[in-house]
C-alpha cells in the first residue's frame, strides 16, 4: 500500500500538474495528441462529509487534441517524481471532430483520478473523451481521508452518474460528448464501483459472511492507506443519523441507463454483490484481473464477478499483481515505494498496453456505433 506521506505529496502535485510550471521534458516528436483539463465539479444534491459544502467532485478529463497543442510531461509529484503519467496539452482546444464516445474512470482505495492516466492516454488517443472523478474521502487528491469515504462505497457510483451528469452539459465538453456512447471502468474500489453503476447491488450482510468464513481475503482487512477507517466510523455509525441513513442505502440500485459498456480492472469487493443482481446484468463487462493479486484475489474478486455475470469476459494478466494498474514508476519509485516494485522481468508498461487493448477493443465493439 502507498504511505500516506506519499499520498499527500500526490495530493499536493494535482493543482501543480495543471496550474505549476510544467515539467521541462520534450513532448514526442509524432504520435497522437492528448488534451487534459482539471475540472471543480461538484454534486448539489449530496453535502460534503463534513456537511460544508456542496459534494466536491474534482475530475480530471482527457480528450484528443487539435494540432499545435504543446503537450508536456506529467510526472508525480512533479519536485521528487514517483509516478509518470506520461504527455498531455493542459487544458488544449479539443480536436474537431463531431460528438465523441465518454468513458468514466474511477480510481482505487485512497487513489486519484490521475493514477488512471495510464489508461486515460491510450482511451483519448483512440478517440475517447475519458473523465476520472476524485471520489470524495476516498482519495489522495484531497487534504484528508474521511472513514465515510472507504466504508460507503456505492456513494462512488452516484459520484460518476453526477460527472455524467454534469459534462453533458458542460460548456466544453458538452456539445463534443455522444450521450447515446458511454461507457466506465474502474480499478480496485473503482472495479466495484463500475460494477454498481452496471446494476450490481451490494448486501453488507452477505460480505461480513464472507468475511467471518475461511475463504475471507485482504479486502475484508483495515485498508493500510487509512488503517484507523474501520474504529472511526464504527463511532460515526453509532451517533451520525446521515451515516446510518448511508447504510440503509446500500442495497439500493445505483445503476445508471446511460452506461452501456463497464470494463473492471483487478476489481474489489467481488464478495459484496449479490448473485442476482449480477446475474441480472445485462450490459458488457470486461473483468481483467491479475494472476498474482494478493490485495485483491481473482478467485474471490475478478472471478467470482466473471462467474455470475452473464457473457463476461475476462482475461488474467500472468505475472501481474494488484498495483501493476498504477501509472509507471520513475526510478526513484522503484527503489523506494512498494507499489512501484514489480517481479523481476514484469514490464508495467508492457502490461499496460495489453490491458489499455483489451480494454480499447472492448469499448469499441460495445458502445453503440455513432
């Protein structure tokens, strides 16, 4: 799991990587052109955890860019890199071109829109307009972990149905999205949250089973990025009236219609869903789990969703473990955060490509054609 030091510095790097100095690093001399915007979203029908404010709902959007636009490196964070993000034209005129297909992203436990860059360059330079939303309390984007954020996590469905919401009417984006052509995909937390937003519906009971059984895996363990998560909301469960009212939600819908297509990467909480709601599914699903997950196990995750969806299809990365779908690592990440270490011989980047192709080809034969 990433420190949480770390997670604050990668906090910190967002408003640099769209505000700061860029980074002095020579954009490719050919290749596609890739547009990236930070946008202050934000739900007005949901308060902020702490009850301030309107739900803050940051998003980070990529899109192809128009010709002259000067794409720079993003790195994370941008002083003492760990994380390479790889190039893009902060806040570029979008490439003409007619109403484009969206695809929604959401990040892992304690992440960031921005560690799903990986995917989101692949998905814009194959004509996508992707948008990957901060899910409030749940991300490293903000000041502060809040224990709501990781112990509700189907407020993360209604997260991108209010980003969905929000940029078809969007003075940019708005007029440059196709609403017939939608689609989402999720890593970790995010895999389960594309999952709701597919129909699936969680039953609380049915995962403290699991839990309580011999088959329990690491998801059912305090998560390391915030370890106090579980003692701090048992005490907000016993006295917050909103917090109890959450939990009586969670076996709502939160399906969206508009999603035609979810594609889950090394998703969590695969024990969460009920087997008739995910039976019930009746849109694609592309599960992509990694053979050697330990924080996420296939057997008890990727496969027990591949099992009961009907017409899922799946594919296991060999070699693979659960932070093989962060962005790559700088050298400096490597030698010294855990999540940046891979097996001998394993090539994240490598990996990358054959996901972000999978997951590219997938959308494609799903969406409806334009």
């Amino acid at each position: 799991m990433i420190a949480r030091t770390l997670l604050t510095s990668l906090a910190l790097c967002l408003a640099a990587c769209d505000l700061g100095p860029a980074p002095a690093a020579t954009a490719p001399a050919d290749g596609p052109l890739i547009g990236m915007e930070r946008l202050n979203l934000e739900d007005p029908a949901r308060r902020s955890w702490d009850g301030t404010a309107q739900r803050p709902l940051a998003t980070t959007v990529w899109y192809p860019a128009a010709d002259g636009s000067l794409m720079t490196e993003v790195l994370i964070p941008a002083d003492k890199p760990v994380f390479i993000g790889g190039f893009a034209a902060r806040n570029a005129v979008l490439e003409p071109g007619g109403r484009r297909p969206l695809i929604l992203l959401s990040h892992g436990t304690g992440g960031s829109g921005l560690q799903m860059m990986w995917l989101a360059r692949r998905l814009a330079a194959a004509g996508y307009i992707v948008a990957a939303v901060d899910h409030h309390g749940n991300t490293a984007a903000e000041e502060a972990f809040d224990a709501r954020g990781f112990r509700l996590p189907w407020e993360r469905a209604r997260d991108l149905s209010a980003v969905l919401d929000q940029l078809l009417t969007h003075p940019r984006f708005g007029d440059a999205i196709d609403p017939a052509r939608v689609g989402a995909a999720g890593f970790s937390l995010g895999g389960y949250t594309v999952v709701a937003l597919a129909g699936g519906r969680t039953s609380l009971e049915q995962l403290e089973a699991f839990c309580a059984g011999p088959s329990r895996d690491a998801t059912c363990d305090p998560q390391a990025e915030y370890p106090e998560a579980n003692a701090e909301f048992e005490r907000l469960q016993a006295s917050d009236p909103a917090v109890q009212a959450a939990i009586r939600q969670a076996g709502d819908a939160f399906g969206d219609p508009r999603i035609s297509s979810v594609a889950a990467l090394a998703p969590a909480l695969g024990q969460a869903f009920t087997p008739e709601s995910l039976s019930a599914i009746s849109l694609p699903v592309f599960i992509i789990g990694a053979r050697d997950d330990a924080t996420a196990p296939v057997a008890t995750n990727a496969g027990t969703l591949a099992a009961q969806i009907e017409g899922a299809e799946t594919l296991v990365l060999p070699d693979a473990t659960h932070y093989v779908f962060l962005n790559a690592c700088t050298s400096r990440g490597q030698r010294f955060v855990p999540v940046c270490k891979d097996a001998n011989g394993v090539d994240r980047l490598a990996l990358h490509d054959a996901a972000a192709d999978v997951v590219i080809r997938h959308f494609n034969a799903t969406l409806p054609p334009a």
